[in-house]
C-alpha cells in the first residue's frame, strides 16, 4: 500500500489498458458534453435529446434509389401491449427465401430507434451477404420496464418467422444480434427462444453486450469515467430497466443474461468488446461461461477500444478489422447452414 508524505494510506490507483491512438483522437474531438454520466435526473432531457438528433431515416431513405426493399410493419404483441414496429430491408429484386439477420439497436434499453441501425447494416451484410434484415423497435425504459422490451423482441421474431413465407425469409438460416443494449436483448432472446422452444435460432451476433445489472466486474470499475459509457450511466439504465428490482438476487437471466446458470443448448455466439470498455470483464465471463457449457463462442477482445468504438471512429484500422471479423463470422455460419442442408432424394 502506497503512503502518504504524513504517514496516512492513500489507495493506490488503478492502471488502466490505453486507448487504441485512432480511437484517442477520435474521442478527444468529442468533448465532454456527450460523454456526460446519464443520471437519473437528466434522463428524461438526455431521452428527449436523443429522439431529437438521431437519425431516423425514411423508408424512402433506406430504399436508397431502388437497391433495397423497405417495410414497416406493425405486429401484435403476444401479451397485453401495443403492436410492435419491425422494420424490414432486403436486396431488391430478389426471389425466394433469404437469411434473416433479426436485429436490436443499441442505447442502454433507455435510447435509440430501429432505424437509425440500418443503413450501416445494410451496406456491410444485407448486399455483401445477399441477406434481409428486420430491426425491431422495443418499447424503452423506464417507460416500458422489463420483461416489455424483451417481449417486445420475441412477439416480432416469432411473428416474422411464422410469416416467412410472405417475407421470403429462410427460417433454418435465422440469426439474431445487437450491439451495447441490442447485444443484451438478442443474449436475452437466445435463451428466451431455447427456453419457449420456438423458433429455431442459427446463431446470435452480440456486439459489446450489456449483460450484467450488478456492476461488480474489475473493468467495470476499472474503467468507470473513461470511453463513452460509464458507470453511473449503466446504474442508471439498468434501474430504468428493472426498478426496485435492479441488484436483486432474483433477477431472472431473460433480464440480465449474466444471470444465467445454465447455458447450454445455444446457438453460436459471436461476441466482441473492447478491452478499454467498463463490459468487457461480463462479456469474456459470457463467452467463457458458454463454453464450459459445452457451447460454441467466438470471442474478440479488441486492444484499446472503448465501447461502440466503431461507430465513433469508423476509418479506424481496429475498427475496419472488427467489423471485417463480424462479416466473416457471419458468412461463415451462412455457409457451414447450406453445406449441411440435407440433399433432396432421387
């Protein structure tokens, strides 16, 4: 233990992974103003300023002259609730069924939209991969606490997969993801769908997922004041999402996946996080914990990213190589489902 010059114990402080150099530059630009902790008095301005300024592109926007096909779609919820909006992209002009990349946006379950996801998604896998994508649009807390988001999510996936026919979506080759609070959802799902039985899930994209409401991780800790998402910010989300429940020993995994006990009988997981970001000790335990489930995980641990680092700096070489890892995984498992398609007979 480190001494102060009177004689007194000072705690020794706590060396910390540094940021990729792209990454540094890019967050410096940033300033401090939206990096500010969200807090359970200014949540309500920082909801209201994020509705305002994210983009939200049109149907007509997402068409992008004719290359994609657009649509909105309002379905029933499975349980008392409004209907759910999915919003469905695929390559134009294109016949018969298509991979489906079901899809939840970021935002600490408190923000975002299912459409501002979408462009990029578009670019990177919907063409390259000759794949559809339907993102969903959650109810978000704390207007909507759990288990609303969640089932908000599943009524869509269900929905979509019993009208694939008129979607023209394959439902053996069906993966579902997102990123920050979307990865935590699309982990929530897998087990949600493993648990209900239905429908069948080929494999689960969780991009620096949020998992764990008890924030007691080291890099949670570690990390808190740094990057883009901090401590205080992730208390104050996970209270908006559960309430009196936050920190309870009876949160249930479909809540907080970090939860789980048993996660067994998944679907293959992608799962990536920077190691200069507050989820990264959650989600190496996540991949770890499906493996000494018998599980397949393919884990990156990218040097020196904070969380949603791509995004921020998307001309990065860290963040090209972390999202040429994500493609390659994807059409990886795209493929590796037609070669064990069973051959028709005759």
């Amino acid at each position: 233990m480190d001494l102060s010059p009177t004689g007194t114990s000072a705690p020794r402080p706590t060396p910390v992974p540094p940021f990729d150099p792209e990454l540094s530059v890019a967050l410096e630009s940033l300033g401090n103003g939206p990096r500010a902790p969200v807090t359970p008095e200014n949540l309500a301005a920082r909801q209201e300023r994020d509705a305002a300024t994210r983009p939200r592109p049109t149907a007509e926007d997402l068409r992008a002259d004719g290359r994609f096909e657009v649509m909105e779609l309002s379905v029933p919820a499975l349980r008392d609730g409004p209907d759910v909006t999915l919003v469905s992209v695929r390559p134009a002009g294109r016949e018969g069924p298509l991979p489906l990349l079901y899809y939840m946006h970021g935002g600490a379950m408190i923000m975002g939209n299912a459409w501002s996801v979408l462009p990029r998604i578009q670019r990177e896998w919907v063409l390259p991969l000759d794949m559809c994508v339907i993102s969903v649009e959650y109810r978000l807390a704390p207007q909507t606490r759990y288990p609303g988001p969640l089932e908000d999510c599943y009524a869509g996936l269900l929905w979509a997969t019993e009208h694939a026919a008129e979607l023209g979506i394959d439902t053996d080759r069906v993966i579902i993801g997102g990123k920050s609070a979307g990865g935590g959802l699309a982990a929530a799902l897998a087990l949600l769908v493993r648990d209900r039985g239905v429908p069948d899930v080929l494999g689960q994209l969780l991009l620096c997922p949020m998992l764990d409401d008890r924030g007691h991780t080291f890099s949670s800790h570690q990390m808190s004041g740094l990057g883009m998402w901090d401590l205080i910010s992730n208390e104050t989300a996970w209270k908006a999402l559960l309430g009196d429940r936050h920190g309870a020993a009876d949160v249930p995994p479909y809540a907080a996946p970090a939860r789980a006990t048993d996660l067994s009988g998944l679907p293959p997981a992608f799962i990536d996080v920077g190691s200069a970001e507050m989820f990264r000790d959650e989600d190496v335990a996540y991949a770890n914990a499906i493996w000494r489930s018998g599980g397949q995980a393919e884990l990156h641990v990218w040097p020196g990213a904070y969380h949603g680092f791509d995004g921020l700096a998307p001309q990065a070489a860290i963040s090209k190589d972390a999202r040429d890892a994500r493609t390659r995984w994807l059409r990886r498992l795209l493929t590796h489902s037609r070669s064990t398609e069973p051959r028709p007979a005759g």
